[in-house]
C-alpha cells in the first residue's frame, strides 16, 4: 500500500518530518463515532462524471473522486452499524442570505446551489436514529452540538469519512485533535477536487493530527472492537 | 510575483478551482489585527540553519525558513504599531504533564522542548500593552479568549503571520473565515518544515478561506487604513 | 418603576453590592440585535392560563407569565423591524433520543413536548430575512453559529428577549457578557415559571452581566440609535 | 438536611417545579474532576471577617462565607487526592487593560485587586500535577482548554465548588451541563456574597442543570468510587 503523498511529497521532507519525530500513531480509541461530512449530491453529482464536467453540475461537486469514496464509505458504515456504534452525518446546511458570511465572499457560487443538491447520497443516506448535524463552516465542531453529542454517548475517537480533504475533512480532525479526541481517516474515504491539496492535506494529518489508513485497515480495526 | 503554489500544484487544477469560482478576494477589512503566531525560538532556533541541523537544537524547529519570515514580520509589525492597531502574540504554552493530550502522542518531541525554547525571538518580542495569548492546540482561538479580545477591540480582520503555515496558521485561519473576520495571510510571513505543505497549504487558504498576498502588499494595505 | 428584585433581594445585599461597584451600566452599544428566546407555544400554551394550569398542557409552559412578556416583545420587534435592525430566533430544536443529553435527565418531560408545541408564537413569528437558530442547550451561543451570525453582521450589542428568565436568557446574557457583547434585558419582555428565580436572576444579571431596563426605556434607546 | 433555597423559594413554586417533572438527579458519574473556582485571597479576604468589612479589603470579596466553604472543600478535596482524581483549579488570570473587556465596565473595581489578591488561598492551594485553568470570564469551560483536558483525562462528571455561585459556578455548572458532563455541587463547598442569590441559584442548578448535594454526601459518593 502507498500512500496518496508519498510521490508528491519531496522524499527528503518526509525523511526530516521522520527525524524530527513526527507522525506516531494514534490507534483506534475504545468507542469510534464514524463521520460522514458532506456526502451530499453537490460535492459528488447525481452521476459519477469527470471532475471538469461534474463542476458545470453543482461549482462544489468533486465528481467521480466523490463517487470512488462513497463506495468505500459504504463498506466502513456497515461495520459501525453492525456494532452499533454511532453514525454521525455532519452536513453543509441549506444556504441563504443569513450563513454565506465569509464563505459567500470567497466562493460565492456556494450561495447557487439547488436544494436537490443538498440531499444526502442516497447508497450511503442516513438511517432513523442516526445523528444529522447541519453545519455552515468547514470544521464539524464549528457552531454545532458535535462536542456535546460526543460527549453523551461516551465517544473517545472518530473515524473521518467524506470531503473535502482539505476543507472539512481537514478542519473536523484538527478540532478533533485539539478536543484530544483520536482521529483516523481512511484515505479512500476522503476526496477532493484537487489530488495534490488531497495527498498534501493527508501528509499534514498522518504527520501531525491524527492516523491516515486504507479502508481495509480501517475496517479490520472497527469490526475487532 | 509569484505565489509558492504555482510550480507546485498542477496547472490544471488551478484552472479548475477558478472554473469553479473558487479564490475571490476577500480584502482587509477597516480594523484588522496583526496575529504573530508561535514565534518563540522553539522554531526556528537560536541561529539561522538549514532545517535539518535546526531540528537538533529543538525538534520543532523550521530553521533558517522561519528566520527569513521574522525579518518580514517585522516590517509587518512595524505598520501596526505606528497605526495604533491591536497586535496580539499566540503562542505555545509551556508543555506539562497536563496539556500534552493528543499532540504528546503524535510528536512526543514537543514534549521535551527545554523551557527557554519557549522565550519569544527577540526581533519581533512582544511591547507592554500587546496581547500574549498562549495556548495548547493549533488555532489561537481554541481554548483561548481571543474571540473575546477581537470582539472587545472591535476587530473586523486578521493578519496571519508565523508558524506552522500547515498547522497554527492555517488552523487559526480556518477559525477566523468560520468567525466570519476577513483574514490575510502575507505568504513570505508564514514558514513551515515542508516546503510543499507550506506551499499547498497556501493554495488552500487563497481558494477558500484568506487573503494571500506579499508582505509588501500587506504593508500598503495596512498603512493605506 | 421599580424592578423586579426589588423586594426580595434584602435591601441590605442590595446596598452592600452597590458599595463593592457592581452593577454599572453598559449602554446599547451601535448595532444591537433582538435575541428572542424560545417563544414557542411550549413555553406559554396555545392560550393564556394560570401556570399552575398551563403544565398541564406543556410541563414546559410558563402560562400567562409568558403572554404578558409576548406583548411587550412584540413592542420592540417592531422597532427593531422598522430600524432594519438584525432579529434572531433562538429555539428549542425539537426533541429526539440523539439530542437529550443531560437535559433528558434532568427533565424527562422536555422529550415528550408534541411537535405544535414547538411552533413559533403567531403575535411575534419570524419574518422571511430574519435568523432562525435552533439550539439544544440554554445559552444561544451554545453549539450554534450565532457568533459567526453576529461577527458578520457587525453586531456590538444584544437586547435579550424570551424565556426563561433563570435558563436560557439567563444562559445567553453571561455568554454574550463573555464574547464582550454589550447585553441588555427588558425585564417586561422575560418570563420564567418562579417568579423569584426570575427577579433573583435579573438581579444577577444588572449586577454582573448586562442591563436590565423596562420595556419602554428598551424601545426609546433602540428607537434613537 | 435542609437546602438554602426552602425557606426562600415560596412552597408554591418548588412544588409547581416538582409537579412540572423538574429536578430530577443525574448521579455522581464514573470518573469525577473537583474544580476549585476561584478560591484565590480576593474572593475571601486574608482573614474571615464579615462580609461589609471585607469588601473594604477586596471588592470582589465574599468575607467569612468564602472561609466556611474552604473549611468544606478541604475535606472534599482530601478524597479526590486520595482517589486520584484529577484536581483542576479554573481561577481568575490577573486583570489587565487588555482582559477587561465588558467585565471592567460593569464592576470597575475589579480592574484594581492587587497582585497578592489573585494568590491560591493556602489551605487548598494547588500540588504538583494539578490543573491550573486561568481565565477571564463566569464560566470555567469559556475561553479556556477545560473541555480538552477533560475528554484527555476520561471525566464524565465534574464536582463543582468555589465562588461565586451566582457567577463562575454557576456559569461553569451550565456549560458542563450543555457539554452533557454530569455536574454535582456540594451546597457548602460554594459561596456567594448575597445569600438570597446564592439560595436562588442553588435552586436553578438543583432545578434544571445538576445535583446540588451536602459535602458530607458528596465525600460519600466519591469515596465510593
């Protein structure tokens, strides 16, 4: 297995991050809460396309990266629901004039997007009782109960599913891991509308925030529990 | 002028993003704050070195990448004092038994840095009456007062200035686009160990979070208030 | 006019904070918003009643209490409308197993409230452009965007509306004191069930946290701005 | 064993919050952190004397209702020490122009405690390896890594003691209580300086947040563990 920075990032930088001492493991924690972050119809498309013609869909979509993703998603949520551990679907919620704030500014067709493209994807859609958490910034801890949910049902790591890598992929498990919640992101999970901001983004959280793992690894250690 | 992503990121993903509309410009707001993060000796040692003889002095450290950006920091800083406005220094509290939590566990080596890595580089050191904000995790807003501070002084924006440009400056600028403060990230002000994350990390920041500009941009701006 | 604590705080405590100097006043500041808290049918019954009355159809209801303030809010949302000044609902978010918490424990009959229990009020609903906030805990701030709401519109102030005096006004004045919000509560425009935790909390809240002022004096400085 | 607020809180209203389902217990929790708030000299003055006087001494004093409570908390915090449980001491950070903010409006005189005032009152002053949590506003959990240390450390619950009861304590019991931690304060371990305020807000906490116990119990329940 390879994983997506090891071409991209200089061999010689990953040798002095090695030096330095960073990027030991985390393990998997005692109770896991699986996050699905935006697996919504306007980051993945109602079909799976190539990125370029996907974006002419929904600005926001990632196109068949997405769709690759949501099939490893799939396997990863069948083992949580097997044992019963919980599912949390972090979401970006509908925009209006009130939540576009910065993001509006930076990225203003995110404020175009229409309603359909805000519906879940349905091979991996939410079951009754599982946890929905709208959301209008990257992290999934920004401005929700997230902390609060974790908290009461005894959670002590999260498995972190979805996209983008490098926007609330990333956020969720840098506040994960100032939370002191363990974070593992199953890089097969994840995507992105840029491979090198994906690899990168996965560099930076193997290195410093939480474990990166293939959805096999990830798999085998949920369904050990 | 060119930024540090250009040569690395694909052009074509770089196409794509502004395809998308993605990387509009944010601009400075009317009372912005100059944020100098994790600026202590601790990284970037008590000389100039290359990168790989300065994580012998102290594993944390960026070398002689962080030295070049200190010297733009302070013509930065500069333009904030003689313009009266908020200057604030987050930075890492010393490491104890207590505060490790997951960062102990993923780069053991913060732990043992001696305490005088901690002192803050004498070039750009804090004045009476500027703001020390010290803190655990990589966003200067986590676990800090400091959106308590903003608000107070009436702060509508942020310049972003130190280190890591993929750790505490990019987490802290996630934070602040999620507050809503416009934020600035004067590229050739930030420094990092990987010249490839610090590269891509900037990347991120211009599509969907900050400003980034070249210090010389930044200090016209500011002292254009 | 006289305030509510008047006569039950001891005339003696009174005196003994005036002369320690608690209890200086904050003014409205430039742009405030109406906060009003959770003034939904649960918490004052399809029709005014005696409270004792009113649990019977919400365990939650303040009954008549409620009413009365209902009246007076709708005074001053009129000013702020006619001001085009920001106004934001903070709600109940409607009760499921995810969301209980330590609330459900404490209070088993918050989880059984009927859906229509959850609707706005008719004399003071939102109007379309206005914020909607659904909450779980008592403060407005508490796992909710609500900061980010207020950074991006350049809000200084807040002027507290709703219910109940003693939980969430209460809650949302000392948070919104915390983010260095100037806080202002019309006395006439809260309710809680007790009336002496009522006047005892808007007691706390003059002293330490924020204004509290008649409804008339609310409106004439809202109306001046 | 008779609780402050029953001869306080009119019969009526304690038995219409009782009839409403309120109050109901939430239980010690597995693994309990003591926080001590507070319990620096100017909140108590260097020696018991009534409260008028001591306020001459310290604005912010609570006088001999702060020495009684440290006389509880001793006894408390001996079986937390024996047990090793985590001892975490959330306290006042020294005042400055910088951290005042709405604080330093609404009670002036808290800008001017000298220096010595902020000292750990001796009797339960902190030992190595306890928590010190420095703050500058009510609620221990604002602005500050508390929620961090406590998910590193596996806490569930928290037993809260100190000052004020109408302010930190009060405002820390709240914040566990939406972070869905179980809160227990032992009633004579927390001082105020208004005791009718302090009888009042036992009531809300007993009420609606957390289990308001004797020391004697609480000592029990914990030596229980």
């Amino acid at each position: 297995m390879k994983f997506p920075w090891e071409d991209l990032v200089p061999r010689e930088e990953q040798e002095l991050y090695r030096a330095a001492g960073f990027g030991k493991k985390l393990g998997v924690g005692k109770r896991p809460a699986l996050l699905i972050i935006d697996v919504q119809y306007r980051t993945v498309g109602h079909k799976p396309q190539p990125i370029k013609e996907a974006i002419a869909e929904y600005a926001t979509s990632c196109g068949e990266y997405g769709w690759r993703a949501v099939a490893n998603i799939r396997k990863l949520l069948g083992v949580f629901r097997e044992k019963r551990l919980p599912v949390i679907y972090p979401h970006v919620a509908l925009k209006n004039q009130a939540n576009g704030g910065r993001f509006a500014d930076k990225v203003p067709n995110v404020m175009t997007v229409p309603e359909k493209g805000y519906a879940f994807v349905k091979d991996i859609e939410p079951q009754p009782g599982e946890i929905l958490l709208p959301k209008n910034h990257p992290s999934a801890f920004f401005g929700t109960p997230l902390t609060s949910y974790l908290i009461d049902q005894g959670v002590d790591s999260l498995v972190v599913t979805g996209c983008t890598t490098s926007g609330c992929v990333r956020g969720t498990v840098v506040d994960a891991f100032s939370y002191n919640f363990r974070a593992m992101v199953p890089f097969e999970c994840v995507y992105d509308r840029s491979q090198s901001s994906h690899a990168v983004n996965l560099f930076d959280i193997a290195s410093k925030y939480g474990d990166v793992v293939s959805t096999d690894e990830a798999v085998r250690l949920i369904a050990a529990l």
